[in-house]
C-alpha cells in the first residue's frame, strides 16, 4: 500500500504499535439505534417525518424499532466491555431531551443517565454528541436550521443535557457532521429535512456553526474540565488534471465546500474569502453577525475527524464521471471522476484508506494544533452469515486494517492523533438507505434483535486490547 503523504514506507506486512493512551472505540447515533420513537416523552424528529415521506427512504423503512437500544443499552455496553474498547461516542435525541425542543423532558434525560452510568460501571468512557441530525421538527415547521433561532434553541438543548451529564462524561462534540445536516438536508434533499432550496442550505451552514459556538460556550458552563470540540466530515479533493487552471478550480470549490468553509471558521475565526465569493448569490454573508466568529472560533480540545472517501473532480469529464448534485451549490459544474482501480463497498464508496492519511497531515499542517480523533471510519458490506452462523466480514476487516495503517502513517508524520472510533458499533438505520446496509461490528437481526459479532468485531478488539496492528494475514 502506498500512502500518498508518506510514499510506501507502511508496508502491509509491517506489525504496528499505537501510542500508549491511544483511545479505542466505536461509535453510534440515537436515531440510527435506539428505536423507541415515541416512549418515554419523545416527539417526532426531522427524521421521523421524513421516513413518513413515500420514496424518501429506502424500503419505506422507518426509526422504528432500529436496534432498540433504548431498551437494550445494557447488552450493547457489556459488548464494549467485552470486546475491550476502551470509549463509546454516542449522541443524544434532542427530541427525546427537549421534545418539540420546548421544556426539559425529565424521563429523556433518564435515559442517558443510566447509559452513562452503564458504561462508566463497565470501564468505557462515555464520549456524548450533541447533535447528529434528528432536530426536533417543531423547530424545522419554524424554519429549521435556516432560521437563526434554532442555534438558540440548540443552546437550552445542550445546557439541559450537559448539566445533567457533563460530571461524569469528559468528552463532548457538539455536531457531527454540519456539512450533511445543512447541504444533504436543505439543498439536495436527499436528507431530512428533505429541502432543496439552495439559500436555505447556505443560512444553515452558518447557524449550525454559531450553534456549535454556543453549545462550547454551555460545555464550558457545566463541565469545565471536559474535552469538548467538534465532528467534521473531511474528504481530500484532488484536480484530474493539476495542471488545468479549470480543474483547479474545481478542486477549489469542492474542497471549500467540504472542508475549509467548516475547518476555517472553527480553527481560524474566519470563512475563506474564495468561499464567501462562491456563496454570495445564495446570501450567504448577511447571515453572519458582529460576534459570531468570536464564538464559533472558541478554543475546541479535539476535533473528531470523519473519513469515508476522498474525491477527483474536473470541469472537463471523462465517460464515467458523475455530474455534481445539488448539495454542491455554487459548483453544479463541477464533475467527479471515480477511480477505476479503487474496490468499492456495499455502499458504492470508494475505499481510498491513503486519503485517510493526507486529511490529517493536511489539518496538522494547515491549522492551529489541536488533538485530532477519528470519530468515524467504517464500511457497508453484505455481511452474510455462513453455514455455522459465523459472518466472516473479512472485506470489514481490510478496509479498517487499511485506514489504520493510514492513520499511523500519519502519526508518524507528526499528526496529534489520539484516538479511532468505528462506525459502528451496531448495524442500524441507515439514513435514506434505511436497513439495506449494514456497518456494524455487531449484526443485528431486526425481527428478533438478536445481536450477533461479526469476524470484525474480534479481529478490532485484539487490535484494541493489544494497541497493536498485526500483519495482514498472507502478508
């Protein structure tokens, strides 16, 4: 394998030791897992009346009954346990804290309390996210993420949240992922809210990052002591052609749209100009008020790397390239070129494990310092169980060898990497997917809720116990 940043100095057949401390986990989402849409107080999130929408998701599938984790988080933690990681990132349901995101729901709270404890008696850190993408749909019928008064709102949400929890949980993220929540969501559609208007896109960028500046500013209210930052989805964009000024530019774009319109503000006070250029037609500038960069650009502790697939683009496309969707405002002409060469999973995503790598020498390099975490790194396959029972995911198990090797080439280029985290944890609801793919370590039969651990899942935790990567087999 060759690492791009690195040449091929990682070789597969190479034993690698992590630094000691290196936190091993995995990672879930409440409206993925936890099923139980409407017990205990919740009301309706984003999410559950997009599922309601024909067509939106895959097989009409629905939060319900996910993985029922609401009432079998005990099971779940005691597999952490036993499969010796040593952190769980998991979120919280807005809605089922603060349903309707109006009063403080006592009985939601509860509910993460006894998680939280669960895993603190069973020697797993807890690791909370404020936010992965289930917004109370009160607030969307009054605008959403697009109106600045949810950033607010959000705010109440998490000062209930980390007042209640943030004595015994040390790690906090406030979003995961606001590139999917504002460009998925309210420009293409193709997530819930299920929009596609273009300015409303542009106006959540900015006030889901406000609402990650007050969220710090509440973590740092109640949990002083806490490490608190949050989750970016980072793909490094590269021109077919470096030597074409419209490639280029292409790249230009894509990468600003991804990455700099997120790393920047959070890491520099500022939005790339290039960025604000690229985004004037849709208004963006007049969302951003006098003291918003202050508070979007607090001191973070870690910022929580998400990594799937890098990307090629062109103005000029081949045969097989894809044309940009409507996520992509501001460069509908761009076009992604895939790579013959790459294998894919059961998604259609490239496995690209070098590009791991260069995403975190590019943040080590290019921004102020700050502890870096993979906080999600993962892959769909098929995942049949065999004539014993036995789901020999070995698929699974290169592709995480590979980013793993990745990420330890970055480490040694420098990179403060302290930490990886698996998605997931559970197979579970796959967004506009539904159940048709599964990620998990563990396999979950959604009739019965029979959890059953896949070859992965043994093969990670020796990984995670030892702190060491083994040599591929054969290799």
């Amino acid at each position: 394998m060759t690492m791009s940043v690195l040449g091929d100095e990682v070789a597969a057949e190479a034993k690698l030791t992590f630094p000691t401390g290196f936190l091993w986990g995995a990672s879930t989402a409440a409206f993925q897992i936890e099923g139980a849409t409407a017990d205990d107080g919740r009301t309706d999130s984003i999410w559950d009346a997009f599922c309601r929408v024909p067509g939106a998701v895959a097989g009409g599938d629905t939060g319900e009954p996910a993985a029922d984790h609401y009432h079998r988080f005990a099971e779940d933690v005691a597999s952490l346990a036993e499969l010796g990681f040593g952190a769980y990132r998991f979120s919280l349901s807005w809605p089922r804290v603060r349903p309707d995101g109006g009063p403080v729901n006592p009985r939601g709270l509860d509910f993460y309390d006894r998680l939280v404890d669960e895993l603190l008696g069973a020697g797993v850190t807890p690791w909370a996210t404020l936010y992965h993408w289930d917004l109370p749909q009160a607030l969307e019928e009054k605008g959403g993420w697009a109106n600045r008064d949810t950033a607010h709102h959000f705010a109440g949400f998490a000062e209930a949240a980390v007042e209640r929890l943030g004595d015994r949980v040390p790690f906090w993220s406030t979003l995961n992922e606001p590139w999917c929540s504002a460009f998925l969501g309210y420009a293409s559609g193709v997530h819930a809210p299920g929009r596609r208007e273009p300015a409303a896109a542009a106006a959540a960028v900015h006030h889901l990052l406000l609402a990650h500046g007050l969220g710090m500013a509440e973590i740092r209210r109640y949990a002083p002591s806490a490490k608190a930052g949050v989750t970016l989805n980072l793909y490094p964009v590269r021109p077919s052609d470096p030597a074409s000024a419209a490639d280029a530019d292409a790249a230009r774009r894509i990468d600003g749209l991804q990455n700099r319109l997120f790393l920047d503000p959070v890491l520099l006070g500022r939005y790339p100009e290039d960025l604000l250029a690229d985004l004037a037609p849709f208004g963006f500038d007049g969302h951003v008020r006098e003291g918003d960069l202050d508070l979007i650009s607090a001191p973070i502790d870690t910022l929580g790397i998400n990594y799937y697939r890098g990307y090629e683009v062109t103005a000029a496309p081949s045969s097989a390239a894809e044309p940009a969707g409507p996520e992509w405002i501001g460069a509908e002409d761009v076009w992604f070129e895939p790579d013959p060469a790459a294998k894919l999973t059961d998604s259609g995503w490239q496995v690209q494990p070098e590009q791991l790598a260069d995403a975190l020498v590019r943040v080590h390099r290019e921004y102020p310092a700050v502890p870096l975490y993979v906080t999600e790194n993962g892959a769909a396959y098929p995942d049949v169980a065999d004539a014993a029972g036995e789901i020999a995911d070995d698929d699974r198990i290169a592709f995480v060898d590979g980013h793993l090797r990745a990420a330890h080439a970055a480490l040694a280029q420098g990179v403060d990497l302290r930490g990886y985290f698996y998605w997931s944890l559970l197979d579970n609801f796959e967004w506009a997917e539904g159940y048709s793919k599964r990620f998990g370590l563990v396999h979950v039969d959604y009739a019965t809720q029979r959890r059953t651990r896949k070859r992965s899942a043994h093969w990670l935790s020796r990984v995670a116990t030892t702190n060491t990567l083994p040599p591929l087999p054969g290799a």
